[in-house]
C-alpha cells in the first residue's frame, strides 16, 4: 500500500512538473509551422532573423527543411528536438553558435532534395554529394 502511494506521488509529481515545464516554455507553440516559435530561445534569435532575410523566406519554414513532410515521423523529429533542446538550454550544455546534428542534417538534405527534386534529377549521380557542403548559407545564415 505504502509503495503505491509513493509510486502515486512520484509519478503525479514528474506529471505536474512536466506540464509546468510544457506551458511554461510555451511548448504548444512548437507543435505548430510559426517559425516565431523557433525563436523561444534567444540562442535561435540569429538563425530566425538570418532566415527571415533569407531567399527561402517566402517559400519555406523552419519544418520544412527541419522535419520530414508530415506524420509520425514529423512529430518524432519535433519531440527528439524539442527534449534535447530544451534539456541542452536548461542545463547550459550546448555551444554557440547553434551546430546541426548529424541526425538533423540528414533530415535537411532529404528536405532540399524533396523540394528540389526536379534539379537533382538533372544532375545525375548526386546521392554522395551533399546539398547542405555547398549551399551551407541557404535558409537562414547569410553570407557576408
């Protein structure tokens, strides 16, 4: 009876500080497309404004070339991203400028070769080339 009670209030309690923590940091915000929400974190504020200067401003948001087009799998990107984040900017364990993860990048090169299929099937043999090695200032960091 009494280890029910206190698995009851561990679990009630990592429950109520989760939910906290979520509405706290605004975490709704993040489920959606508005690149503002990118931003919550100061950390982003380079990359927000860089990308709003950006030739992909008008065309594309940060889900488009950061997380797979849709479903599941979108969502699984957006929460991975959404702990490690939230954990690297809680415990200050991150270095800056902000770098994309391995993982990350190949979620955007997938993303530039979708939207620009047509272009990378005129070029021939392209599956060893990166899009991200060479167009590294596309989308948010511009080039001075």
């Amino acid at each position: 009876m009494i280890a029910g009670v206190v698995t009851a209030t561990v679990i009630g309690a990592a429950t109520g500080l989760a939910l906290f923590t979520f509405v706290y940091a605004g975490g709704a915000s993040y489920l959606g497309n508005d690149p503002a929400a990118c931003a919550n974190c100061h950390v982003m504020d380079e990359h927000y404004n860089a990308w709003r200067k950006s030739s992909h401003h008008a065309v594309a948001v940060c889900n488009d070339c950061h997380a797979p087009p849709g479903g599941l799998s979108k969502y699984w990107v957006k929460a991975v991203n959404g702990y490690n984040h939230s954990r690297a900017f809680t415990t200050g364990n991150f270095v800056e400028p902000i770098r994309i993860t391995s993982r990350n990048r190949e979620v955007t090169e997938a993303q530039c070769r979708r939207c620009h299929q047509d272009l990378v099937a005129t070029m021939g043999h392209v599956a060893d080339l990166s899009c991200i090695r060479c167009h590294d200032s596309v989308g948010h960091r511009v080039r001075e």
